[in-house]
C-alpha cells in the first residue's frame, strides 16, 4: 500500500513540475498501434511552410476521406523514399476530423503503411489559414505545396509519380 501511494505521489509530482506554460501540439498515439500523429493548428503549422535552409519540401495536403487524396499517396511516399538522400523532405498534412484520429487516420496510416511525416491540422480558421498558405487556394483538397530557399509553388490538383517527380525536378535544378 504504501509503495502504491508513493508512485502516486512521484507521479503527481512530476506532472505538476513537468509543466509547460506555453502550449504545444498534440501528439496522438492510438492504443496498441506504432504510429503517431501530431496535431497543429495553424500558427504551429506556419514554421514548417516557410523554412529557409537548404531542403525542397513537398507539402501535401489530404484526408482519408478524399478519394484523389488517397490515390495520389504512393507518388508522394515514393518521393519521400527516393528523394530522401537529395534533401527533400515530404510531409502530409491530414484535414481529417479531430475526432477520428484514434480510429481512422492512425489505422489509415498504418494500413498503407506511410513513412511520410503526417501531421493533423486542426484549426477552425480556414478563412484565415487556406489564403495564408496560397492566396489562389479555393480550400479544395488535395493540394500540395512544394518550396525551398529559392522557389515556391502551390499545386491544387492531383498528382501522378512522374508529374510530382517532374514539378519536384524544377526545385532541385535550381
């Protein structure tokens, strides 16, 4: 009894001193699956879309619910397989509802077993936030912005491999 009361209190310890006052995102991890998914709202997301080093990011944005979104997948985690080593960095930014983390995208991810970094949006704003990635984005799915120190352009439209390779192929002669 008392060694259950002493964990108790080290864990209550260490919640209270462990706190943070600045909030950061959320990393969801569904019960007995290995993937995880953390959520940003937009002004956490911004950094990621505006990086001035010397990577080419592929930005991709999609949900599970969106059929051109899903077909398009494998062209982007080839990419994220095959452009690994030339600097170029994929990540998936997910529009799927909050409260379908736990059970569609993490069985989603795990299922078609993605290795692209996915991250959730969850930001009510998108008034604000669908202008301020591209001012031409009408807020329809699947989008995809690619950008590095040099050049930045923002695809709304559906990618095949060789398309995606091709656009990609701009940024890397540059």
């Amino acid at each position: 009894m008392k060694l259950k009361v002493f964990y108790f209190l080290f864990l209550l310890g260490v919640v209270f001193s462990c706190k943070n006052e600045k909030e950061t995102a959320k990393t969801v991890v569904a019960e007995n699956k290995q993937s995880t998914v953390v959520t940003y709202n937009y002004s956490e997301l911004k950094p990621l879309l505006e990086k001035n080093d010397d990577k080419t990011y592929v930005i991709n944005f999609w949900a599970t619910w969106c059929g051109p979104c899903v077909k398009e997948l494998p062209a982007f985690e080839k990419i994220n397989k095959e452009y690994a080593d030339k600097n170029v960095e994929v990540i998936l930014v997910s529009l799927d509802f909050p409260k379908q983390v736990e059970k569609k995208l993490i069985p989603f991810i795990e299922k078609k077993n993605l290795q692209s970094k996915v991250i959730l949006l969850d930001d009510v704003n998108e008034d604000v936030w669908i202008k301020a990635i591209d001012t031409t984005w009408s807020g329809a799915i699947p989008a995809t912005l690619i950008y590095n120190k040099n050049k930045r352009t923002f695809y709304e439209q559906s990618f095949e491999y060789e398309t995606l390779t091709n656009e990609l192929k701009t940024f890397l002669n540059k």
